[in-house]
C-alpha cells in the first residue's frame, strides 16, 4: 500500500479542518480494495478518533516548531528538503498530502491542500499581517507542490487567477459529509428538554464568523415580527480576526428583541448536532464567502432541505432541495423560510428524501475516497 502522510490541524482552532479530515478517512476505510496507507504526522489528539492509523506524535511538519523554521529555510534556499525527506523516507513515505511543499524537485512529492482563497476575494476579513503570511505560504505551494488539491472548482480558478505562474498540477476534489448514524438514535424527546425546543425550528450549524454573516438572521427575523420561526445556531462564538463580533451580534438581538427567536448554543457534541439536524425543518446557511461548505455537504448527506446564500460555490455544490437567497437581502432570506415553514407539514416527504440520501450515502463516500487514491497515484507516477 502507498504511506500518505498527513499532518491534522487543531481542532481547537478549526474544528471543519479536523472533520474534513476524519470523513476523508472514512471514504478510504469503506474501499474494499483500498491501496492508501494513512499515517498521521503531529495529531493533535486526533489518533483517538482515526483509529488504526499509524501516528508519529513529534515531527518536524508541526507548524511553528524550531525544526519547522529549519526546514522551511532550507526548502525556499534548495527548492527541497534533504533533511525532512531523510525523516519520511524513515517511515517509508511515499507522498505527503495536506500539508508543506517539500519542494520541486524533492524525492518524496507533496500533494498540498488549499480550501479557499477568502483573504484574496474578501481582503476586509483579514489583518495586512494574516494576508502577507497566506500570500507568502500560498506562493511556496505554487512554486515547490507536486501538486495543490482543491475542495471546489471555484478556489482552483482563483488560485490559478491569483498565482498565474504556479508549477504545480491542480486538482479538484469535492468532500462529502458522512452523517450515517449520526443523531438517528437516542431519547429525541430528553434532547429536546436538553435545548428547550417546543416547536420547529431551523439551524445554523456554521461558526460564528462574520464572513458567516449571521447578521442578516436577525434582519430577516426583524422582518417577520410575530410569525419569526425559531432558529438555533451552533459552532464556535469566538472569531479571531473580529473579536467583538459576537458581543455585536448578541447586542442587536436584544435591541431587536429577538433574542428567544435566535439562539446562540456554542459548541454542542457532534451527535447532539446530528440529531437537531435531522429533526429541523432546513439547514441554513447564509454565508458571504466558502472554500466548500460542510453545512451544505451535511445537508446533503442527510437528505434535508438547506436554504442558502447565492455564491458561485454554493452553486457548485448544487444540493437538490436548495433555496436560494442573495447574501445581502434579508427580505430574500424571509421570503425562503416563509416557503419551508409552509410546507411543515409535509413529513412523509422530509422522511422519504432522508431515506433515500441514507441510501445513496456509503456508494457517495467510496467514489470520494476512490478520487483521492487517484489523484494520489497520479501525483506519484508524474513524480
């Protein structure tokens, strides 16, 4: 089998990168004939959950560490690394994916992992600093990758629109969700006395950024008065880059007087989510800006209904009951949720797409999985 090496991000910083990770695994172990080895490079406790991966604690790709400044010199000064690749080829690795280039002509190739260019179309969400330092590191992987893996057609254009004399081969490779199982069991009516839900709802399951725009819920709540629908938000409160984003949000929901209308619940476990999900009249999400979104993917997966911000990746996604609104119009986002709460009633169709996308979802994940072998054994055989 081919030794893929890689190197997990913190979940405390950026739990999607972690669950892009675990579902990428998840659609290589239903390969029935699978030829990629997975070995985790700094797991930042992830080995507990991808569980019969070979792990290697301290190594040298961990981000900031003093061997890391060491061999990121000696890649930009070389175009390689002799010292890392001596490190992997200790391990037997034959490609290392998500993570550093090792550089052009490296004998151990790098396949790296790009999810959006956001700081190149939406500057206003990032610091000068944040900006220069993912210009400098999306300008190593153009010049030093194999190869740059991308989750959407949409970020791969930007790439090659933003660094037209990048050397490495692109490629685009979709991720899916895997919800199976998630939130389908367990005491429904305790979990609703848990979040006090006494009447349907809709969900929010992004973090909140203000790239996610949540501020257009409380606007499109302003516009429905008394017949506002309730709508729970999960994910991390905190954004680095607007620290007071948060404390903004949570001040117009009170001058609104929407505060029981919008709730905020913070980092819920994972099969909480799933559950809240499921039994939710539709998923939301109204963001400005997405590499490609999980909310979406999740939705799905799960086979429910997601109202959604307009942008050119959402439309890549393409969910099959999506509705549609422009990121900037409250009024649009109103008129989409008046048009899933009037057909409330119609369970035996929720259940019947939720059926049939459980279904689907296994044969999903395997042509997921199987699109990452190849790109794996086409990065190496043009190595």
């Amino acid at each position: 089998m081919l030794r893929v090496a890689w190197r997990l991000p913190d979940a405390s910083a950026w739990t999607g990168g972690q669950n892009y990770f675990f579902n990428l695994a998840k659609a290589l172990f239903l390969l029935p004939e699978r030829d990629v080895e997975i070995v985790l490079l700094g797991t930042n406790g992830a080995s507990g959950v991808l569980k019969g991966c070979e792990v290697i604690p301290d190594h040298p790709c961990r981000r900031y560490s003093q061997s890391w400044f060491c061999h990121t010199f000696n890649r930009l000064l070389l175009s390689r690394d002799p010292a890392l690749e001596k490190e992997l080829n200790r391990y037997s690795i034959d490609i290392l994916s998500h993570s550093v280039p090792l550089g052009r002509v490296s004998s151990i190739p790098a396949l790296c992992w790009i999810p959006d260019l956001q700081h190149k179309r939406m500057p206003q969400f990032f610091s000068a600093r944040e900006r220069a330092f993912r210009d400098l590191a999306f300008w190593n992987i153009a010049r030093g990758a194999q190869g740059v893996l991308f989750s959407s057609e949409d970020a791969r254009k930007d790439f090659l629109r933003f660094y037209p004399k990048a050397k490495a081969r692109t490629f685009v490779l979709p991720f899916v969700a895997d919800v199976k199982g998630i939130g389908a069991v367990g005491d429904w009516n305790k979990l609703k006395s848990k979040y006090g839900l006494d009447e349907p709802y809709f969900i929010v399951p992004n973090q909140v950024w203000k790239h996610k725009n949540h501020e257009i819920l409380i606007e499109a709540l302003q516009l429905a008065g008394k017949d506002a629908p309730l709508i729970l938000c999960t994910g991390a409160t905190q954004d680095y880059r607007h620290p007071g984003y948060f404390d903004f949000l949570q001040h117009k929901l009170i001058d609104s007087n929407l505060s029981e209308r919008l709730r905020f619940l913070g980092r819920i476990p994972f099969e909480d989510l799933g559950a809240l999900m499921r039994h939710s009249l539709a998923l939301i999400n109204p963001s400005y800006f997405e590499g490609w979104s999980t909310s979406v993917e999740e939705a799905k997966s799960l086979g429910k209904r997601v109202i959604l911000s307009d942008i050119p990746v959402h439309r890549e996604q393409n969910p099959l009951m999506g509705i549609y609104f422009p990121p900037d119009c409250p009024e649009a986002l109103w008129s989409a949720l008046k048009i899933v709460m009037g057909q409330a009633s119609s369970a035996d169709t929720d259940e019947r797409s939720m059926r049939e996308a459980a279904l689907v979802l296994p044969e999903r994940m395997r042509q997921y999985g199987r699109a990452y072998e190849a790109i794996i054994h086409s990065i190496i055989t043009k190595s």
